[in-house]
C-alpha cells in the first residue's frame, strides 16, 4: 500500500479527536499513578498540532515534514514527560522517511519502528517499567517479524496493534519503576499506565486512519 501526505495529515487529525474524547480516561488512569494530567497534556499537544494541521500543513506534501512539524509543536506546547518522549519518536521517524511524498510498505515500517527506536533512546525504560514502552515494544518486534514474513505492512501492523494492546494491559501487573508513578511502590498495581494506553491510542488510530 502506498500512503501519502494526505493520508498522514489525516492520521494525526485523526489523533486529535480520538485524544479530546479519551482525554478524562487517561487524565483518571494518570491520577491513580500520577499527577493526574496525562490526558489534559496530551490535548494541549495535539491541538497545538491541530493549528498546524489545519493552517501551516495545510499543503505540505512532504510526510517527513509533516512529522518534524508536529514532533516540535508537540514538543514546545507540552510540558510534562510525553513531550519529549513523542517528539523524539516522531522526529527518528522523520528522517527515515526523509523528503518522501509517498510512503511504502517499507516506509511505514521503517518509520513505525524509528519512532519506537526513538521513544526507547529518549526515555531508557525497560519492557516491564510500566510505561508507554510496554506497548511499543512488543509491538515494533511483532511489526518486523511479521513484515519480514509478508512484506505487508498492513497486516503486520494488525499484528503490532493487538501487541501493543496485549503489553498495555500487561502494565496493570507491574510496578512503576520510571517516571513520577516510581515512587507509589504497591499502590501502582492493578492500573494500566497512562502512557502505555496514549501509546496503544496513537497506534491503533493509524491503523483505523488507513481503513477511512
Ligand atoms: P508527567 O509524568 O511528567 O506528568 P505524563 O503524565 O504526560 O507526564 O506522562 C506520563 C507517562 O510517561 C507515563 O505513564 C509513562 O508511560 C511515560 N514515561 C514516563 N517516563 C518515561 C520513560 N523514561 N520512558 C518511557 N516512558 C516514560
Ligand atoms: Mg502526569
Ligand atoms: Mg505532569
């Protein structure tokens, strides 16, 4: 399948929405681990990037500009941990995708697997710290081991998604051990980490942006 910046820009609008409506769900899950704000700071950054999408990209055919632009809005408007985070996933994904109008099975590969690449760099979490990276993980060995099965993107995305969701709610069984929710030792047990199910969110929506 081929993807193009229409396509993408129509991703991340379509993040937006599935953010303002899951932003209680996961400000509540963040209350219980942490400070209580992983929904309202997921909505700031993407309606920051929502004004790009709607007014700077508007015609921009470049999807890894397209990315960089809404990694470093995503970055200056949030200011807690996820910032960061996404930022860097975002950006590591851009350039292997570099100056491309059109993104491949390949690509979209590449760059699924540079974005997790990039959140695990940044934040230097184990599988097993509860965190977003118990989503990701799993779900980017599933994404290449199937992709170098099949050369399908699709349907090894299919395969990603329902790991990534399998490692999110595997966070409910672990403790914190990074980040802000570190600290409530015991009481950190039976809650899925935030991150982990905004991570879960942000994948599943590409793969239902693709069928829209
Ligand atoms: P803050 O903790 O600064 O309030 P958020 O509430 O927006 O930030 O995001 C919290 C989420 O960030 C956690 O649920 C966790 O998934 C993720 N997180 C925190 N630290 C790390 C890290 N070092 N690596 C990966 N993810 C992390
Ligand atoms: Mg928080
Ligand atoms: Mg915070």
């Amino acid at each position: 399948m081929n993807i193009d910046s229409r396509n993408l820009i129509n991703y991340f609008q379509q993040v937006v929405e599935m953010i303002e409506k899951e932003k209680d769900h996961l400000s509540e899950l963040d209350r219980k681990l942490g400070d209580g704000d992983h929904g309202v700071t997921m909505s700031i950054g993407f309606q920051a990037v929502k004004d790009k999408l709607d007014h700077e990209l508007l015609d921009e055919e470049d999807c890894s500009k397209i990315c960089i632009v809404v990694a470093r809005t995503f970055l200056s408007a949030v200011g807690s941990s996820v910032g960061p985070l996404y930022a860097t996933g975002f950006l590591k994904g851009a350039k292997v995708i570099k100056n491309k109008r059109t993104l491949d099975d390949e690509s979209l590969t590449k760059f699924w697997l540079a974005f997790v690449d990039g959140v695990k760099e940044r934040g230097m979490a184990k599988v097993g710290d509860k965190t977003m990276v118990d989503t990701l993980e799993p779900a980017a060995n599933i994404l290449k081991e199937e992709f170098e099965k099949t050369g399908n993107f699709i349907e090894a995305f299919q395969y990603a998604v329902d790991a990534g969701r399998m490692g999110m709610e595997s966070t409910q069984e672990l403790l914190s051990r990074k980040g802000r929710s570190s600290r409530l030792g015991q009481r950190s047990l039976g809650v899925i980490d935030p991150g982990a199910a905004s991570a879960y969110l942000l994948l599943n929506t590409f793969l239902t942006s693709l069928n829209s």
